[in-house]
C-alpha cells in the first residue's frame, strides 16, 4: 500500500533501522508524503529510548544517559549531526556571501567550529537525558524525538528549498501542505495533553528558535538546505529537552 511505502522510505531514510525490501523505489509523490510520517518515525526511536531506559532504570543516571545518547546517534546514523556540523562550518566560514556557504555546506570535511558545534550539543543533550533521568520523566523520552522531526515538517512547510536538483526539492514539490499543517497541529495538541499548559513554554522556545534558524536562513542563502533541515531537527530537539528537564 502506498501508506506504507510511504512510511518505510521515511523509516529508512531518518534512521538506520532495517526495513523492508520495496519492490520498486517510491515515486516523487509518495516520497512527498513520507514527509507526514516523519513524526511517527520519532516515535519509533521515542520507544526505543523509552524501552531501554526502563531496562536500565536501576543504573546510575548518568551513564543511563550516555547510554541513551549513544543509541539515539545510532539509530538515526548521526544524519541530523552531520547537517548541523556543515553549517556551522558553513555559517562562520561563508563570511555572510550566499554562494561560498553553499560551497561549503557540500564540502564533506569538517572544521573545528563544526567540531565544537556537535560537541556542544551532545553534552547538552546528555545533561538533558540526566536531568529527565533523575526526575523520572519517561514522557519526554518518548515525545522529544517526534517533535524534532515535526520541525522537520514545518522546515519544508515554512523555508523554501534552494538547490532546485536535492532530495529536499521533490520532497518539498510532493508535500501536501494542508495534511502538513494537520500533522503539526495533532502533534501540538498532544504535547499540551500529555504535559498540560507545561507545553506552553516547550513549544513557543521550540518555536522561536525554529523563528530564529528561518530567519537566518533566508537572510543568509534564502531558503534552506538539507544541511540546514538536520540543524533544525537537531536544535529543536535538544531545546524541546532542555526545555522539558526545566519545566516538567
């Protein structure tokens, strides 16, 4: 069935999870509308986090934690972290000009800004998951990696896609826009249900450095990139942790 087609290109493409064998690729529709699975993909690798945490609930929290962030990079094969580390190449050695950070955003080496960006993020994802950890917060676990890849969404929904000939551009050609919003809005509506009006202050500080990332984009290369959607991804999904360790 297509739904399923749909479902196992997003499953393969956001994650290192093994999936069926397709007896022909999708087309540029279906892959469009792999897009809208991308939230239940988080929840895949929300369950599997979930699991292990409980598995390991009699272990020191910390080394839970690093646990936990180990399999979290290996599920998803550091995809998204690869992303944020071009750009961060890319945003300090583009020196403000359009085409050089796009040149280097397709460089496959990394600098050490690019170095210093991933382990920053990975230390404040793991002070997040010892915090969570600590107080017990098995919800955010689960929900955290779908709301990341429900950024990914409103990156295709919200930036345009420049390189006209990327991956990134038939999935936004493909993408109904209409199901999108729907998609975003019952994901919204279950962050307030399963953390009540503490949802507030998680999804407006995902959404203003979702603000933040679009506005810098467009000023910089006006649109967004492949590069740039895993930054985001990456960005919300460490802010909706820190934000959750904080206030839940």
């Amino acid at each position: 069935m297509p739904m399923f087609k749909s479902f196992y290109y997003a499953l393969g493409f956001l994650t290192r999870l093994p999936v069926p064998d397709m007896e022909s690729l999708p087309s540029e529709r279906e892959q469009g509308d792999s897009v809208l699975f991308y939230p239940l993909v988080g929840l895949v690798i929300g369950l599997v986090l979930t699991a292990t945490a409980y598995l390991l609930n009699t272990v020191e929290p910390l080394l839970t934690a690093a646990i936990l962030l180990a399999i979290w990079v290996a599920i998803t094969g550091g995809l998204h972290i690869d992303g944020l580390a071009d750009v961060a190449d890319a945003w300090v050695g583009g020196q403000g000009d359009r085409e050089r950070t796009l040149a280097i955003m397709k460089d496959p080496t990394c600098g050490p800004i690019a170095v210093a960006g991933v382990v920053v993020l990975l230390i404040l994802k793991l002070a997040g998951l010892h915090a969570i950890l600590t107080d017990a917060h098995w919800t955010v676990l689960l929900l955290v990696p779908i709301i990341g890849r429900g950024a990914l969404i409103a990156s295709f929904l919200y930036i345009p896609y420049v390189r006209v000939d990327g991956l990134g551009a038939v999935l936004a050609n493909n993408l109904s826009r209409p199901a999108a919003k729907k998609v975003l809005l019952i994901l919204i509506l279950c962050c307030f249900l399963i953390w009540s009006w503490n949802a507030v202050w998680i999804v407006a500080g995902c959404s203003f450095i979702f603000y933040l990332i679009r506005s810098s984009v467009l000023k910089r290369i006006n649109g967004q990139t492949g590069d740039v959607a895993g930054t985001i991804c990456e960005l919300i999904e460490t802010t909706a942790l820190i934000l959750a360790a904080i206030v839940l």
